[in-house]
C-alpha cells in the first residue's frame, strides 16, 4: 500500500465524481421541483452512453464529431425526457410516491429492450477522446490523461449550475418551487412548462454523465440498474433538490470507493478483510449512516409537504358474505389445479410461484398499505428466511418441519433490528433507508462465499420425503399462505391493525389518544418481515435453491408492482396484483425475446386506466353500483 497507489486512486475517485455527479444532479433536480421518484433516470444514464457511441463512430473520430457527439447525446436525451414528461409524468404529478415508481419502473423495462434491440446485447467499446489518449506521470504511475478533462468537468457543471439556479429568472422559480409549488403557481407561473424544463435540463445531465464516461467503459446493458442505486445515494446523502450536497455526497462516495481499492486485503487482528468487495455496498453504508444521523442529507432542508400524497382512505370493512363466498370458490379452483396436471403440466408450478407471490405481496402490503410505511428494500426479509431455511438445512441438518417455524425469526430479526432505526423516518427518507439495509444484506449474501456460496448460492435443499411429490408440496404451500393471509388479515381488525392505521392517518391524533405510533409501526415491521421470511422459505424448498438475487433490489421492486398493480387501498390488492403479475410475466416472457418492453407496455396501460389498482377499480365499481341502487326510485332498476 504505497502512498503513490493512493494518490492515483484518489485522482480516479476525483474523476469518477463527475459523471455520478451529473446523473444525481439531474436527478435531484427533478426530484426537489416535481417530486417524481424517477427509477427511470438510470435509463437515460445509459441512453447517453449508447447514443454517444453511435454519434460519435457517425461523425468521425475528429475533435468537432467527437465532443459534437457527446454533447448531442445528451440533447438527444434531453428531447427524449421532455417526451416522457410530457406524455406520462404529467398524468401522474399528484398521485402518490410508489405510483410514480411503478410508472417510471414500466419505462426501466421498455428502455432496457429498446436498447437491446437498436444496438444488440454486446458490450460495445467507444475511441478514445482525440487529444486525450495518452496518460501522464503521476508519482511514477501513470494516469490517463482523460480522467483530468473528468475531474475538471465536475466542478464546472456544478459552477453553471449554480449560476443558473442563483442568478437567472428561471432558477429562482425552480427554487420557489421546491418550497411551494402551490404558491408559485398562484403567482401565474406555468408550472407545466417550468416542470417540463427542469425535466429536460436533468435528462441532458443524465444523458451527458452517461456520454462522458464512453472513453473509460464500454456501452452495455445493464448500466441503468447500476448506476441509479448510486445516484439515489448521492441524492439522499447530499440532500433532496441540493446540488451542492449532490456533488459533495459523489465525491465522498467515490473517494471512499477509492480509499477500499487501494486498501485491497487488509490483515487485522488475525481476520482477513477485503476492502476492495466493500465498494459494492459503501454507498449504501454512507446512505444508512447520514439517514440516521442526519435524515435529511449532509446539505439539505427539510422537505415540505408533498402534494403526491395519496387521497384519504375509506375504512377498511370486514368482508361481506360475497367476498366470502368467492373466496371459498377461488380456494377450491386453486385446490383443484393438481387434476389438471395431465392436461396442463405447467399450472401447478405457475400457480405455486403465484402463491408464493401472494404471501411476498401481502406482507409488504402490510406495512405499504395500512401501515403507509414505504420500504424498497422488502426483499431482504424475503431473502433472510430463505437462506435461513437452506443453511439451518444444510450447516445444522434442521428437518423442514424445524427450519419452517425458525427460519422466518432469523426474517423478523433482522426486520427487527433494521425496523428499529427506519420507523423513525417517513415518506422517501424511509423507502431510501430500506434500500440502504436492503443492498447492505444482499452484499453481505453476495460475498461469504464460504457461508452463504457468495454469487453462486446454495443448492440441493429439497423437502422431506412426505412433501417431495409436486402435489404433496403445492398442497403444503396453499395450505400455508392462505392461512399467512387470513392471519394478516384478521391482524389488520384487531386493535393493533386499528392502531396502526390510525398511526397511518394522524400521527398526532393518535399520540393524542394514547397510542405509540413507533413502536406500533416497529411491530408492524417485524411482523411483515415474519411472514416474508416465510415465504422465502416456501420458495426455498420449492426451487431446491437460493441465490443472493432473492435479496436484490429488483426484488423489492417486484414486490412493489405486484402490490400497485392490485391495489394498495385494498386488501384484495395484494392477492390480485401476485396473480396478475405473475401469470402475466410468465405469458410476455414466453411470446417474445423482447418480454421486458412488452412487460412494461403493460404496466403502463394498467398504470394509466386502472389508478387505483385492478382490485381497487372493481371495488370502486362495486361501490358505485351499491349507491345507484340505495338512491334509485322503488320500482325502478
């Protein structure tokens, strides 16, 4: 570890700042004035690398067609996110957070096979910057001479920045705007305009940042998933809508990166400590630790009140004989799924996954729902109950029948432990939380390699002889997650679940009535974290398998969809959200190589026509027929 290496490292932490820079600028930008979760920045991050690829082979290797290339990239980004906001985002400025998730997840999916199909699935390698090829000494090593122009690029756009947000008209209304816009727009600004350019402004950042780092990496797919988890942390850590917190939180988070490489394996005290797999997960320790300690970022304020705040909810009814009656009848198709399997072969496994689905679903709707608790980061409960179940298995040779009653704790602990800490948080400072600890777990599973099989997982956990037959354990597991669900859901008409949906709807009022908020909203946690672990351990043994991307934020985003596209305001969400995605993601995929935009395209109708989710829009259609006919004339229908 010589001190020349540091040096070197440090400069290429500086370098890297630029482009992270660049993406959680935009991003923070949108963000502070529009308040849109926009999952789909890292698409336009990886749109500005493809397209300045292609720009720059069209136009020549010259200086003009190189850098002309790299700065159309960004404009054709920035056209691209004007589009986007135009035609979606200004359907969807006032509903709530994680309905805009889902509808900028949908653009992630289509982007993602966009790219796909305009350039192929190769990695593809852009030339270097004319002028800027070689490399400099630097301490006896040598250091790209690229990687100057990076780090003086960053601290230039964060000077126009400024400038333009401190000294222009437009700046000071995107600044009113973060603070109310309510107030700007009594003022007769035009908010639609001043959101679609802010809008453009942070996709050409995005799309910039992307095109830049061309010279340094080659274009492939899979960018956008890496680089958004990042720039949510540079966000969150910096600040919500504070670009000098944007860049200060990059280059912390890229520094760090660099001080772990150059630490490499470090001996301590007889363990052996490898530094550099920690930069997989830094961001997110930084994350977890100014979330804590500092909730609203290193530089920023407080939030306002957002207006994407969902409608006030109607009181959740027991369910009518109707609703009973129909669900003894879908127990009873789905009891019957077994004598079909001489004709349809795949629907027992399609509908056990579904199960599966549903218990996952239902235990995030638990605390997404009632509770109104935002978490990305469920999927590690999900995934601790199953690696509990396989290492209890295989390490402690537990029978199923043990591992099924122990491993969901291991679940609850670990809800336990992070729920203690996420509870004192809310809104998007919660759901950023959750992903910290969420992405801190999944790094952990990825790199034991001698515990948990690191990347490759672990294999050959199969159930006992009386559960090995397809039937015996598809049986099992609808035995067991319709009773997971008629537990949460007799919890949700206990005290507790009245408890916690006042907590969901007046904090105030109910501390003013006796009840702890926090720790009804921990318990909350704990008990959702149970029964996701539970249903880890189902897929577990259903699969014979684990691997750390049960723990991924994809994951969690899955989760989220399946509660949206049901119906968060209803307790059939859920349950009709699993099934639906999961019967429907099984059909996409096997109609087309490009499943993932027809996916998307899906997601979006459904986003557009059905607001309040598939079950949501049937009970609203229930509802109205009710009250036609309670307010229709006798004798009339």
């Amino acid at each position: 570890m010589e001190v020349s290496g540091l040096i070197v490292q440090l400069l290429n932490g500086l370098a890297g700042t630029s482009s992270l820079f660049l993406v959680a600028a935009g991003l923070s930008l949108i963000f502070g004035v529009t308040r849109i979760i926009n999952f789909a920045h890292g698409s336009l991050y990886m749109l500005g690398i493809y397209m300045a690829y292609s720009l720059t082979s069209w136009l020549g290797g010259t200086v003009l067609g190189f850098w002309g290339g790299l700065l159309a990239a960004g404009l054709v980004v920035a056209v691209l996110g004007v589009l986007i906001e135009i035609f979606l985002l200004r359907r969807i400025y006032r509903a709530p957070e994680l309905f805009q998730l889902l509808a900028t997840f949908a653009l992630v999916l289509i982007a993602s096979d966009a790219v796909h199909w305009l350039w192929g699935p190769e990695d593809l390698l852009g030339m270097q910057a004319p002028g800027l090829e070689g490399a400099i000494p630097v301490l006896g090593r040598m250091f790209p001479t690229y990687n100057i122009f990076l780090i003086i690029i960053g601290p230039l756009v964060l000077l126009l920045l400024w400038w333009l947000l401190n000294r222009t008209r437009w700046g000071t209304f995107v600044r009113a705007a973060t603070q109310d816009k309510e107030m700007l727009g009594a003022l007769g600004v035009n908010q639609a305009w001043l959101f679609t350019s802010v809008f453009a402004l942070g996709s050409f950042l995005a799309g910039l940042g992307g095109a830049l780092e061309l010279p340094n990496e080659p274009a492939s797919l899979g960018l956008d998933m890496r680089i958004i988890g990042d720039a949510f942390a540079v966000v969150v850590v910096g600040g919500m809508g504070s670009i000098t917190g944007a860049f200060l939180a990059a280059l912390l988070i890229t520094e760090m990166k660099a001080i772990c490489i150059w630490l490499g394996t470090v001996q301590l005290a007889g363990l052996q400590i490898e530094f550099s797999q920690l930069t997989m997960v830094v961001e997110f320790l930084i994350m977890a630790l100014v979330l804590v300690f500092r909730p609203w970022g290193l530089l920023g304020k407080e939030q306002a009140a957002s207006r994407n705040s969902a409608p006030i909810e109607a009181p959740i009814r027991p369910a009518g004989r109707f609703l009973k009656v129909a669900a003894f009848l879908v127990l009873l198709l789905l009891a019957g799924v077994p004598l079909l399997e001489d004709a349809f072969p795949y629907l027992m496994i399609l509908m056990q996954d579904a199960l599966i689905a549903v218990l996952f679903a239902t235990s995030l709707h638990f605390i997404a729902g009632p509770a109104g608790m935002h978490t990305f980061g469920h999927a590690a409960y999900f995934g601790l109950g199953a690696y509990a179940a396989a290492l209890l298995m295989q390490k402690a040779g537990l029978p199923i029948e043990a591992t099924l009653f122990i491993a969901p704790l291991f679940a609850a602990l670990g809800a336990l432990v992070y729920g203690w800490f996420c509870v004192r948080l809310s809104g998007i400072y919660l759901a950023m939380l959750t992903l910290a600890f969420a992405q801190i777990t999944w790094s952990v599973v990825f790199q034991w390699d001698s515990f948990t099989g690191g990347s490759n997982g672990l294999i050959g956990i199969w159930p006992p002889d009386w559960l090995s037959s397809p039937q015996s354990y598809y049986y099992f597991t609808l035995i067991v997650v319709a009773g997971s669900v008629l537990i949460l859901r007799r919890l949700l008409f206990s005290p507790f679940g009245y408890a916690m949906r006042a907590g969901r709807d007046s904090v105030l009022r109910s501390d003013a009535i006796g009840i702890n908020v926090k720790q009804t909203q921990w318990l909350a946690f704990v008990i959702a974290g149970l029964f996701a672990g539970l249903a880890g351990v189902l897929y577990v043994y259903s699969k014979g398998s684990v691997s750390p991307e049960e723990l991924h934020i994809s994951k969690s985003i899955d989760g989220l969809v399946m509660v949206l596209l049901g119906g968060v305001q209803s307790l059939l969400g859920p349950i009709v959200g699993a099934f639906s995605y999961t019967v429907l993601h099984d059909y996409v995929v096997g109609i087309t190589d490009y499943w993932k935009a027809l996916f998307g395209l899906v997601i979006l109708v459904l986003v557009l026509l059905f607001p309040q989710g598939i079950a949501g829009f049937f009970a609203q259609l229930g509802r109205r027929f009710q009250t036609r006919q309670a307010i229709a004339p006798k004798g009339q229908p």
